[in-house]
C-alpha cells in the first residue's frame, strides 16, 4: 500500500492533468459531451499505454545507449525539478511548447487531440516517463512491479475523471483557483525531483569513494 501510495502520487504530481484543464477545455470548445468523454478517455488510455510502454522497455533502451541508471535518474529528476518550477512560476504552457503561435494553431487544427498534444507531451512528458524507468530498476519484483501498474492505470482513471470533469473545475475553480493548486503541486514536483538528483549524486559518489 505504501508503494502504491508513492507511486500514485509522484506520478499524478508529475503528470499534473489539472495544469491540462484549461487547455483541454480549449482542443474541445466546439466538441460535444460525447466527443470530450471520448477525447477524455482516449487520452488517459494512451497515457496508460505509454507509460506502460516506458516502464518495461526504458531498461532495454538505457542498455542500449550505455546509460547508467544513475544518469537516468539525474536527468529525470533536473526535468521534473523543470516541470515544477513551471508549475510554480505559472509557465507550464510555454515550458511544454504551448505559447508557441505555430504548436498552438496545430493543435487546434487537429481532428484528434487524444495523442498530441494532450497525451504527449502535455501529460505523458519526459519526467514521467523517467520516473518510471527508474522505478522498474529499482522495485524488479513481480509483485511490486504489478503495484506500479495498478498505480500508473489509477492515474490514468483519474486523469480522465479530471479531463471529463474539465469544464465543471474551470467553472467552479477559475483560472485563479487552478493556478494556486497547480503551484503547490509545483512545490511537491520540486521536491521529487531533487530527492532523485540527490540521491542519485550520493550512489555515484558512494561507489567513486568505495
């Protein structure tokens, strides 16, 4: 239950759909109910997929680049240190590329918005999906590892449960209301991200000392 908890909450700290509110709202303005519950619930399965995906074959590709774990873990945690001060400063969109006049007419011009830019990167970003590289490293038992699942599939439900509710959260909450929550979870997302640098520094200096 502990792992579960931690996972569960790192992830969804780290994927952070409440920051995708309002841009979620504004893919589907012109879109109906059914075609945002169905926007909605593809996006959280391609989530799931894609997390799903990094979490078993991240190892194999570290492998095949010659990446040290620890590496991993550095560079995972300075950009999920980089997601949270996004979070913090009020600069998500222009930090996932979204204040860009040319990324923004293409996503709007999309048809289908469940894939990119909701599921990547809005969502499923890099610091999401190093996270769970290096949790497959660390916790390689069959049960632990079947936690890990249940937990990124909770996100993912509750990812969906906050996009379908999209509209309803910027009508009661505001702009206003969205913006502090999203910059405590900055908070939170910058401590995760340097208790995975500095744990990582302390095993590389650990083994250089040895």
């Amino acid at each position: 239950m502990d792992l579960f908890i931690y996972v569960f909450a790192a992830l969804f700290s780290v994927i952070n759909p409440l920051g995708t509110v309002p841009i979620f709202v504004g893919l589907t303005k012109e879109d109906s109910n059914a075609e945002k519950s169905r926007t909605s619930i593809f996006t959280a399965i391609n989530i799931f997929v894609i997390l799903l995906i990094a979490f078993f074959t991240g190892k194999y590709i570290l492998n095949f680049f010659g990446i040290s774990i620890e590496s991993l873990r550095i560079a995972g945690g300075l950009i999920i240190v980089s997601s949270g001060f996004a979070l913090l400063t009020g600069t998500f969109n222009k930090h996932k590329g979204m204040d860009r006049e040319k990324v923004k007419n293409d996503a709007y011009q999309r048809e289908g918005v469940a894939l990119t830019p909701l599921a990547i990167p809005m969502l499923a970003g890099p610091g999401s999906i190093s996270f769970l590289i290096g949790l497959n490293e660390e916790y390689n038992v069959f049960i632990d590892q079947l936690v890990i699942v249940l937990s990124i599939l909770t996100v993912c439900f509750a990812t969906f449960l906050v996009l379908r509710s999209a509209p309803f959260i910027v009508k009661w909450l505001g702009a206003s209301g969205i913006n502090a929550i999203s910059r405590i979870i900055g908070f939170i997302v910058i401590a995760i991200g340097i208790e995975y640098i500095s744990s990582s520094v302390m095993t590389v200096l650990g083994v250089a000392f040895r």
